[in-house]
C-alpha cells in the first residue's frame, strides 16, 4: 500500500510498504501521475505536478527525490514530495511503481480513507534547550517539539522555536538515538529503524527541516516515518541544527498523553 500524508504547505509524505517486487532494487521509482485509472497504461499518464509553479518535472529533480529500495523483495520507504498540488488536486491519481529498467511494474489509486482517518497514539513533547557543549551566539535557543505517533507508524512533528538563527532556511530538526542532552557523545546520529528502512528518512530533502523569521523564531510542522512506533521514540532526543550544520539545541521527548 501507498499512504500519502499531506502538510499544510502542501508538501506531503509518501510511505510505501509492499512485497513481490524486484529483488534488490536500488533506487526504483514511485511516481504519482496524471491519470486516474489503472486500467490503461495509456491513460495513467505521465508524472502528475503543477507546471505553473515549477518548470522542471519536480519528481526527476537531482538527486532523484521519490525512489524506494528493497530488502529481497520488500520494501519500506518514505518519501518527501513538493509537486504544487495539494490533497484536493491529488486525490483519485494513481500511484505508479518502476522496476529498476524504469518499467511499471506496480499501480494505484489514492483515495479518501474509508475509516475516519489514522488515530494518534501518544504524543510527546521536548523542551528545548542549549546543545550540551555549545557556547555560541544561538545559547539562548527555546521552545518545544512535539511528536504525535500514529497507528498507521506515521510521526507528526510540530516545532515552536525561539532564539535559533535569524533567516535560517531549511534548517534541521531531527530525533536522535541518544536518551539524554546531558553528554554530547551520548546524543547520536539520527534516529529511525534501519532494519526496516534503508536509507536515512531524516536526511532526505525536503523532509525534515524548520525556517526561521528576522527575528530568530520559527514554527513548522511535517510528517515523517521513522520506522518505530510509541516505545522506539520514547524518551529520545530532539537535535535543532543551525543552518551550517551546527548542533544548537537539544531536548528529551516526554509523554504528553498517552
């Protein structure tokens, strides 16, 4: 199956989960396209994006932004997609899965979800503090992550930030392996499921990221799936990065309801 979760920018995050495909696929397709039927190829179209917005096919962009890889013949994979087009526009489109020779091999449909949608399993929230060792002009960093789990295995993170750099664009923000700010040799690298999802979700473009105003504060939200539910994100650590990298504060996800 497909899910497709949009945010309010109209970004959106795509989760693929499927078996029988090819068996170590690297860097395989997944494509949303122009038709809306599966039962001619003719008519499933070619890619599906807003050409008065973007003048290049966004889903060929460098590097390709929307592939999956398999494990055997399974896969797992997130992607992060800006076509110009929104829930509405999307709704009803097929879905289309390539092969490695680039064939479609794989289709169909987005629609409406028949139940009232995916249920929130836990939240939790981070206050955000100082990166344990960082002495520079952004000390005085605040504000809260929270992160809503989903039963569907889909995150929602919601960032309120103060005192980060002023016009920071596309800035990170993500959840590390560490359990604690108090030792910055403890904090990690990104946290997500590599058994289950190959290649970094946190780091893929345009996923997992905040901008800031003139005057240093910033609210963004997106979804992202990490491949852990309630337990694997308990208690682990919130990293906000500067826009050269730089690890500026830090903070200790908390259940805020169960």
């Amino acid at each position: 199956k497909v899910t497709v979760r949009f945010n309010s920018d109209d970004t959106f995050l795509m989760v693929l989960e499927a078996n029988g495909l090819e068996e170590n696929c690297q860097g395989c397709g997944i494509h949303i396209h122009e038709g809306g039927t599966c039962s001619n190829d003719t008519l499933v179209g070619p890619h599906y994006w807003n050409k008065a917005i973007f003048n290049e096919d966004p889903w060929k962009a460098t590097p390709l932004p929307s592939v999956y890889d398999t494990v055997n013949s399974e896969s797992l994979a997130t992607v992060h997609m800006n076509t110009g087009l929104g829930y509405q526009d999307t709704i009803g489109k097929a879905v289309v899965l390539h092969a490695k020779d680039g064939s479609r091999i794989g289709c169909g449909l987005l629609h409406h979800p028949l139940q009232k949608g995916p249920v929130v399993l836990a939240t939790f929230e981070a206050s955000m503090k100082a990166y344990a060792g960082y002495d520079g002009p952004l000390k005085s960093i605040s504000g809260t992550v929270q992160l809503d789990v989903y039963d569907d295995g889909v995150l929602k993170l919601q960032a309120y930030l103060e005192g980060v750099e002023e016009n920071c664009r596309e800035c990170g923000v993500h959840v590390h392996q560490g359990k604690s700010c108090d030792d910055p040799n403890l904090i990690g690298k990104h946290h997500w499921n590599e058994e289950q999802i190959p290649q970094d979700p946190w780091a893929h473009p345009g996923s997992a990221w905040y901008s800031s105003t003139e005057s240093g504060t910033a609210t963004k939200t997106f979804h992202i799936h990490n491949g852990y539910s309630v337990e694997g994100n308990r208690g682990h650590t919130v990293v906000v990065h500067a826009m050269d990298g730089t690890r500026i504060g830090c903070g200790v996800l908390k259940p805020l309801s169960m």
